[in-house]
C-alpha cells in the first residue's frame, strides 16, 4: 500500500516532531550494529531483548516511557520508522521488525547473516 502524498507543511511536521527524540534513535542505528527500541512494561520487548541475549548477540536498547507516558515521542518513532509497534529491532541499519520478526530471524540465522554481513 502506498502513503498518500502530503503536503510540504505536513512533511514539515512530521520531520520536526520529537526530532530530539527521534535523531537520538537514528544516530544510534546509524552507528550500534543492533538496537531495541522499547517500552517499559511491554512483554514484546523483553522477548525480544531475551531472545537476542539468550543468541549472545549485543545490542544497544533504548527505552522510551511506559504504557502510560511518552505516548507521543513513541508515536514520532513510529512515524519515522513506518513500524506501529514495539519493540522496534534494527540490524545493521535495517529495521527487521519487532518480536516476532526477530525471534524468526534468529531461528532461521537470517538476523547472524544480515549482521555479519
């Protein structure tokens, strides 16, 4: 499916919304082979974190709030990424997806080939 086009004010606001927050993630997958981007509280994270550690693969994990605050630096990273939930799991600068994705990858070895190469 393809976004709708938007308007340079909208494209505007999109780039500056939470920009802190957001050029924190994107310097951080920019330059960290692995990055978790999460929540407190949110099951999904922890089985990602845990999967990744229990491979012995390193990662830099950034938290940012819990279900009941930071709901709208969350929804910037959202929107930056393209992904709607969390966790979000980059690999060498790919998003792979969250949970589910990732535990998938590491099962098939895609996720130690993508990092390796």
């Amino acid at each position: 499916m393809e976004r709708p086009p938007v308007t340079p004010e909208v494209m505007e606001r999109q780039a500056s919304f939470h920009a802190d927050i957001v050029q924190e993630v994107a310097e951080a997958v920019r330059t960290e082979p692995v990055v978790v981007v999460g929540m407190s509280v949110n099951p999904h994270v922890k089985r990602a974190r845990g999967a990744l550690d229990k491979a012995g693969i390193a990662y830099r994990y950034i938290e940012h709030g819990g279900y009941h605050n930071r709901w709208k630096e969350r929804l910037a990273l959202k929107i930056w990424a393209g992904w709607p939930t969390f966790p979000q799991v980059f690999v060498k600068g790919t998003l792979v997806g969250g949970a589910d994705q990732t535990e998938a990858m590491l099962a098939s070895g895609d996720l130690q080939k993508l990092l390796e190469g």
